[in-house]
C-alpha cells in the first residue's frame, strides 16, 4: 500500500474502511489490489474461506506493508505470522548480533546464528517460511535523524523494543506521520499491548507523559523475562497488525491489554486522549523529533565520562584482588543469582535491603559494588554516596563482564 508509489495507506484519505474499524485499511476499489499466484491461493487457502478476509482481504495484505522496529522477543514471532499471513513487505530494524542468551525467546533464530548479525538471520528464516514475501532490513540503531525516513516507508509500525528512549521515538514519529503504532511490552511474567493511533485515539506519551528515571525499571536482561511470554504479547501484536491493515474487528485503540501468565488473566484498561499531550494534545508543542537519550535521563558520552570515575573495569578489579588490595566487594544481585555465579570473596546484599543493612559496611574502606550488567550496582552506589560513603565504585559491565574479562570460569547467565 505505501511505500514508493501513492497508493494509500490505512487511515489515509484515499478510502473508508469497513464500519466495524473505521480509518484504517482502504476500500479495493480505491487502488488495484495485486492478483494471488495459484500457489498463493494454495497458501493461504485458509484465510480466504473466512467471510471477514477472503480473496480480497488477503490481496490487500499482500499489498501492504509493516515495520517491525526490533527483531527480538516481539519481533520474532510477530514478524514470522506477518510473514505467514502474507503481508507483503515487512521491513525490520535492528542492529544486535545474536547471542546464546536470545535463544531462549527469539525464535526467529537457531544456534547456528549464535555470533552473527540478527537481520541476515531472520531474512533467511523468513523467506525459508514464505519466498512470496519480500523482507527489508535496516541494519541501524533508529534515532531521530533517521526514523521519519525509516518509517515514512510502511503502512503500520509494530513496536518490538526494550528501551524508552526508542519507545518514545517510535510514538513521535508515528504521531507526525500518521501512522498507527502497535504497541507491546514485556517484563518478568507480565506483558501489555496496545494500539496507539493518535488520529482516533492516545498516544503512547498520553500513557506515560514522563519517562521513568534512569534505573529505576530493569531491563529484562536485569529482572528477566518468561521467555514464551514472548509468543503470548508478540502474537497478540500480529492480530493488532493484521486487523488494522485489513479493516476488521475492534483495534485496541484506547485500551491497554495486561496479560499476568503466572496467573493467567487478563485485564483490560481504557487510556484516553490527554487533551494536555504535548505531542497530539489540543496545542502540541512537539512538532519535530528531539533528543531521546536526553529525554529519558541519558545523557550519552557525559554520562559515560561521569560514570567512568565511579566504575572499575573487570581486569582492574581482577589486578587488584590478586594483589590482595584491600577492599570490599559486594554483590548486590538476589540469592537465586548469586547461586548461579558468583565472585569469590563477594558477600551477597541483595539491592532491596541494602538501605537496612548499611550498618554492615565500614564507610571508610574502599567498597566495590556488582550485579548482574552493572545497573544494580549503579543504583547502589548512589545509595552508599548519600549515606556519606565516598570510597565507592561499580564494577562495569556487572559479573557479565568479570566472566568475559577476567575469569570465564564463572558461568554466564
């Protein structure tokens, strides 16, 4: 639908979409839909008998096209069902190579795509799934100077991401192109979805005005994630997806889908439009794309300088130790880690009670803070500093690091 031609996109003016979703997908008669090969017919020979899609809708999903920004836990499963439901051109944004650690809830990749570049891998997962479908890769980190071009190109955004300052860049960027944004999140046992479409409805700043101060939410790869709650949230965004660009159903625009599988229910919030949002509000003050890292508290190469005299490096601290510098070192990780890995000599505080255990530390010894990537650690050095101790430092890169640096006999989780 969208792209390098002008054939209208979902919401656009070219046409009205069906009365049960109104403003997304256009009518066939408003631009000519591609024709299905016999051995399309035979591919998707099980949507076309449904009365809600049949040949029609599945030429109009052939003519559309998605951006799935992140192709981890949500883009993986999102981005294989897109791709088997024919959508017909899925770009995908990321940058990571695939590590060991992924496998465990990105199934767009095996074991012997541990070492490599994700996108490569999953356009050949992808055309080995569906070769009538074509894959776009865009092999960069998404900022402000390239995201209006990036997304620009596609029909409908699907958020896959872990960070706020790309969350937050992602919401903007659909709001001033007017593209509908299919949310999903998740943490521990817990996932969320949404639509945010601020042409009918929210936006993801209506949601959340304000970022979360800089550490003060884990990432994953701190708290950790149930890794098929992956499938759950990255499935749900593909029924989103394909709703919108077909016409049908009820979008989740104005509601927040919260899904506990420890627990196995589901709740549903309504989200309105915040008349005072200043990106889609009554008088917006946001009418270009801005410094993200900044808005969300993260100052890049000033906070990395800053950081760098409040951090020790694991072959510094490895040195040290076998010195017998005189030191302390304390893993601020939960028990169930510590038992996985950890460094000989530490003692275990866990982060949550450490402000009651203060009185164990000497304040004038020099004390040497880790966890798990070096977010913990952080957050506890700042809690040692303002309850007077000086002689404080973080180990970077947590025991992650002390294994791939110092000592590989400590496992890695």
């Amino acid at each position: 639908m969208r792209g390098m031609n002008s054939t209208p996109r979902p919401g656009s003016t070219g046409g009205s979409a069906p009365d049960s979703a109104p403003g997304f997908a256009a009518r066939a008669s408003d631009f000519s839909l591609p024709p299905l090969t016999q051995a399309e017919l035979l591919r998707y020979g099980r949507h076309l008998i449904l009365p809600e899609m049949g040949l029609e809708g599945q030429q109009r999903l052939k003519a559309s096209s998605v951006l799935i920004v992140g192709a981890g836990g949500l883009g993986s499963p999102l981005a294989l069902y897109l791709a088997a439901a024919g959508v017909g051109r899925i770009g995908l944004v990321d940058f990571d190579l695939v590590d060991a650690s992924n496998l465990q809830r990105q199934i767009l990749y095996g074991t012997s795509s541990v070492g490599g570049g994700k996108l490569e891998s999953a356009r050949a997962r992808l055309a080995d799934l569906n070769p009538e479908v074509k894959i776009e890769l865009h092999e960069t980190r998404l900022d402000s100077s390239n995201a209006l071009e990036i997304l620009g190109r596609y029909d409908v955004v699907a958020d896959g991401t872990d960070n706020f300052p790309t969350r937050y860049l992602v919401n903007d960027t659909c709001v001033l192109l007017g593209i509908p944004n299919v949310y999903g999140s998740i943490f521990r046992f817990e996932g969320q979805a949404s639509v945010f479409d601020a042409r009918v409805g929210p936006c993801y700043r209506c949601l959340y005005p304000v970022p979360p101060p800089p550490g003060l939410v884990p990432s994953c790869a701190e708290g950790g994630v149930l890794g098929v709650l992956a499938g759950v949230i990255g499935a749900m965004q593909g029924v989103e997806t394909l709703k919108l660009l077909l016409g049908i159903g009820d979008p989740l625009i104005g509601r927040l889908m919260v899904f506990d599988a420890l627990g196995m229910r589901f709740r549903e919030l309504t989200l309105r439009k915040d008349p005072a949002c200043p990106l889609c509000g009554e008088r917006p003050s946001i009418r270009s794309l801005i410094d993200y890292e900044s808005f969300c508290g993260l100052s890049g190469v000033e906070s990395a300088a800053a950081n760098e005299a409040l951090e020790i490096g694991a072959r510094e601290l490895h040195e040290r130790l076998l010195r017998g510098a005189p030191l302390t070192l304390i893993d601020v990780r939960e028990p169930h880690e510590h038992r996985i890995a950890r460094i000989e000599g530490a003692t275990l505080i866990p982060l949550a009670t450490l402000p009651a255990r203060l009185g164990e530390l000497d304040g004038e010894s020099e004390i040497v803070l880790y966890c798990h990537h070096g977010l913990r650690s952080m957050r506890a050095l700042e809690l040692l500093k303002k309850s007077g101790m000086r002689r404080v430092r973080s180990l970077h890169g947590g025991i992650e690091a002390w294994s791939l640096e110092a000592d590989p006999a400590v496992p890695r989780y």
